[in-house]
C-alpha cells in the first residue's frame, strides 16, 4: 500500500505479536499493563509490566486486559494496542493511519468483535479488518488454503484453543474453546495447593508447565522441579519438588477438553475432506503446542499425523500480514469463513 502501513496484530491472551508489512515480525511482548490505580496513568506495557505481575505496591496494577481470546477491559486494551501500533509504525504514526488485521478467536460473539473492531479503530486505523486465529495460523504455517483440498488447523493460545477444517480459502467447520495455555497454568496452581497446601503465583505455574510439564507421559525420566510459594498453613515461604508426572496429572482434564473438541471437528467434518486430512495432517500452531508430548498425544487419540508448525508461536502474526496481501482473494473466497472487513 503506498503512502500508508498495513499492520498485522496476533492479539493474543499471553502475548501481542505486532507483523508490519515488509518487515515481518517487529514486535513481541506480554499482553499485560501496569497502571496508577489512583490516576490511571499507564506506566509499563509488555515485558516490563508482565515482571510486575504479583509484585506491585498497592498504588499499582498489572492488569491483563484480555481473558480467554477476548477484551475483558476495554479501555486498557485500546492503550495497550495504541502503544504496540505506535512503536511498530514509528515515525510514520503522525502522518498516516495504517489499515490493520486483528486476529480473533472463531467462536467470539458479535459484542465482542465489535469490542476488538472499536480498539483498532480508536488505536489508529484507518481500515478495520478481523480474521479468525485457525485461518491466519494455517497462511502463516505455509498452508495453501486456496485448493479445494481439506487442511486442519489447531491453534491453542493463552486464553482459547482454535480447531477448524479449512478448505478453497474459508473455515468449513470450526469449534473453539476457551481452554489454552492459561487454564493449563490455573490447573497447576489448583493442583499444588490441593497436594502441597502451597500458594504458587500463575508465573511459577507457567515455568513449571514449560520445564517439567507433559501432555504425553512415556518411558523417558521423569523430570523434576523444585518450586517456592506461599505455605497456605503456616503463611511462611516454602519449596517443593513437582515431578512431571503430577504436572501431567494437574493439566488432564484440560488436556481431555481440547482432544473432545479435536474430536467434535472430525466428527463433522466431510468424508471428502477427512481423507484429505489423512493424507496431509493435522497442522499445531499456538504456544501451546509448545508443550511437550501433545502431538503425540493428539495423534494418539485421532490416529492421524500430526505436525507442529515451524516458529509456532508466531504463525497467526505472519497469517495476518499475509492476509493483508491478499485482502481480494479472502473477501470473495473467504466471505462469512473467517475474514471480515469492519471499516
């Protein structure tokens, strides 16, 4: 586009990834705001707020903006993306409004399309357009949704879990649930103060999920790691050693609602596009597929190959960029299939 810049925004419950048209991916931070609670005044976006997380004096939040994929404060939404649009459009920020994507989940509500539509608008843009995540994720895993051949897609981000059949360019049949990689982290929590009557914050649940934790257990060693919280009895810091094994035992049953919902898709799914599907796989993008064993395990209970993307965490943020490039073949291909122009 000349004389403006065409931004794709991965708005994500964990992280914000911010694609700019012929740069690739300029930004990646936390989806977290630390504010004055008194004036309002934001004070830490991204990285630096996130650090904050459980550690500020009471005159200051760390507000997470968005829970399970969508706007829960939609004010400190709107600043939070104006921050992220205006570091990544640089000095050009003052003289043009760029035409940005937003990525949404493909089970949110019109109220809350409307709610994400109004942040990009009051954050700077001069066109609006909304792409559901499992379609970005499959353009920016490399997958050419165009054929008339059936793709599946598995995106699992921090706040919700993205399943859908893609075929000549649309969604053919999706289900997405509000179970990602955070309700992994409230499981932990849950679980290590039922065994251990220890209170652990979501940050160390998180580290203990990404070293030791397991959707698939198998023959290998079992991994520990030692952890410090809170004793809920005494109200002294203590330490424990978790084993990958009641990591696995807390995160099951979060585990059993996304394999249910993998399930659902298939069972929906057209016998024509489900032998293409047998033949090409089933595509893992999200940070949650980050976590070791799950396409093992998806695999396990679907009898289906699986493979996780390359760079997995940022394919719905390159998806959008290249959705931006293609805006004419997604709006006659994909019309009421996941892409949607608001402005």
């Amino acid at each position: 586009m000349i004389g403006g810049t065409d931004i794709g925004v991965d708005l994500g419950t964990a992280n914000v990834l911010v694609y700019v048209r012929g740069k690739g991916i300029v930004l990646q931070e936390p989806s977290v705001v630390a504010m004055d609670r008194d004036s309002g005044r934001v004070i830490a976006v991204g990285a630096e707020a996130r650090r904050m997380l459980g550690r500020t004096p009471g005159n200051i939040i760390a507000i997470r903006p968005l829970r399970d994929g969508v706007i829960a404060d939609y004010d400190v939404t709107e600043k939070m993306l104006r921050y992220f649009i205006s570091r990544a459009d640089g000095s050009r920020k003052l003289f043009f409004r760029p035409r940005i994507m937003v990525c949404i989940p493909s089970g949110v509500t019109g109220v809350e399309e409307r709610a994400v539509r109004q942040a990009a608008v009051q954050a700077g843009a001069k066109e609006a357009h909304l792409i559901e995540e499992p379609l970005a994720a499959a353009l920016g895993a490399g997958v050419d949704i165009s054929q008339p051949s059936g793709s599946m897609v598995i995106d699992i981000g921090g706040g919700t879990t993205d399943i859908a059949v893609l075929s000549l360019g649309g969604i053919v049949c999706s289900k997405s649930l509000r179970v990602g990689g955070d309700k992994f982290d409230e499981a932990i929590v849950r679980y290590i103060r039922k065994e251990y009557n220890l209170a652990i914050g979501e940050r160390t649940a998180e580290e203990l999920k990404m070293e030791v934790g397991t959707a698939h257990l198998s023959d290998a060693a079992d991994k520990q790691m030692e952890i410090r919280g809170r004793d809920m009895l005494s109200g002294l810091p203590q330490g424990v050693v978790v084993t990958r094994r009641q990591v696995h035992e807390a995160i099951r049953e979060t585990l059993d609602l996304v394999v249910a919902g993998v399930k659902e898709v298939l069972e929906r799914t057209s016998p024509e596009l489900a032998a293409d599907i047998i033949n090409s796989g089933i595509i893992m993008t999200g940070g949650g597929s980050l976590l070791d064993g799950i396409d093992r395990l998806i695999s396990q209970e679907t009898g289906l190959p699986v493979n996780i993307a390359e760079d997995p965490l940022s394919c719905v943020a390159k998806g959008t960029g290249l959705a931006l490039n293609t805006l004419g073949v997604l709006s006659a291909a994909g019309k009421g299939k996941g892409y949607k122009k608001i402005v």
